[in-house]
C-alpha cells in the first residue's frame, strides 16, 4: 500500500532554511511511471506548486519560489527532499509531497502534510 | 499566468442536495484540468483528471464537465464525507507547472 510520510523541521527561524524530507513506501521513487513533487498550503490560503522532480533527477521549480528552493531524490533512501531557503512568515503552511504520474501529470497521491512555521 | 477563480467560495448545502462548483480560467486549459478534495487532517484526493474522468475510487456521484476556460464539478447528492474544500487545478504541458484556483468550502 502506497504511503508518502513528511518529516522535518517544524519550527524554523526567520531567514533560516526550511528542509522536509518525503519518506516513500510500497512504490519506488525510480518507477518508470511516476515522478514527485513538493506543494503547501498557508494557513487559510490556497493549494501551491512549489517543486517537481523527475525520476532522473531534471527538476522544476515554481516561478514565485524558484530562486529559494530545491528539490532533490535519494534513491538509496527511497524517498525526495525538499529546501527552501531565507524563510519568512509568509512561508507558514501545511507542506505536502505528492506523486504524479507521468501518464496524466496529475498529483495522484499525497502525504498527509506537515505544519511549518516560520517564527523566531 | 494561468489564473483560475472558483466560485462560488462558500457552498452551504444538506446531504442529498446537489452540488455545483465553478471554475474559470483567464485562458483556454484545453481539459488540462483536476478537482481535489480537502478534508481536515487528511491527505488531499485527486477526483477528477482531465475535466471529466474519474480517477481510481471516486465515486460516481462526482462528475467533471467543460472545456477551454469554463468547468464544473458537481456532486449529485451530497454524503456527510463530501463537506470539504474544493480545489481546481490546471498544468501546462511544458515546461511543467501547475497552478490551483481559490477552493470552494461545502459546508453543511
């Protein structure tokens, strides 16, 4: 059964780095059929893209977001990870990572998300 | 930019009604287009791809129409599980990106 399980910093100072990792079980992030990607949700806000990677490693990032961000896949580890730099408050949300599949380029399945917020 | 606007952004309705939610692109999608659910706690759910197909264990009382700039989900008789938020979602083809409407709140 597939699972996507966030983790990581819940509380990041102002100016600092943000940094999540996807843990990815009962699919292989080297399937020939999906790829992977980072979204958030800021507290009474909107869905965002932020980050998308391709199973060989090409990347994508959200305009908006693009000069921060990185997303990146440890293979070994089976799952994908996720930084963003020079946070500010605006950068409170609910992160989830998702997987898309290369037949649609939808976001198929999703983690459950985890809270980040930016505060000193 | 492709910017979609959903409305109606609040939908007070009961179980058993219908409902139809909106959204609207500032230019043609094609039927590049998705519907999500949202519910409090839980993993967000593709329902709808492609304007109108159902993805894996949607129920049918869901259904996605339009094409171009105007769609619609509508849920034929609402269930207690279907109060949530609503989310459109378009991509372009390439380079990949992906953009999201406002959402739609069904509440009771």
């Amino acid at each position: 059964q597939l699972q996507l399980r966030e983790s990581g910093s819940g509380l990041v100072k102002p100016s600092q780095t943000l940094s999540l990792t996807c843990a990815v079980s009962g699919d292989s992030v080297s399937s020939g059929e999906y790829s992977w990607s980072w979204l958030r949700q800021p507290p009474g806000g909107a869905l965002e893209w932020i980050a998308y990677i391709y199973r060989t490693g090409t990347t994508y990032y959200s305009p908006s977001l693009q000069t921060r961000v990185s997303i990146s896949l440890d293979k070994a580890k089976n799952q994908f990870s996720l930084e963003l730099t020079s946070v500010t408050a605006a950068d409170t949300a609910v992160y989830y990572c998702a997987r898309v599949s290369e037949d649609t380029y939808y976001f198929d399945f999703w983690g459950q998300g985890t809270l980040v917020t930016v505060s000193s | 930019e492709i910017v979609l606007t959903q409305s109606p952004a609040t939908l007070s309705l009961s179980s058993g009604e219908r409902a139809t939610l909106s959204c609207r692109a500032s230019q043609s999608v094609d039927s590049y287009l998705a519907w999500y659910q949202l519910r409090p706690g839980q993993a967000p759910r593709l329902l709808i791809y492609d304007a109108s197909k159902r993805a894996t264990g949607t129920p049918a009382r869901f259904s996605g129409s339009g094409s171009g700039t105007d769609f619609t989900l509508t849920i034929s008789s609402l269930e207690p599980g279907d109060f949530a938020v609503y989310y459109c979602q378009q991509r372009t083809s390439w380079p990949p990106m992906w953009t999201f409407g406002g959402g739609t709140r069904v509440e009771i």
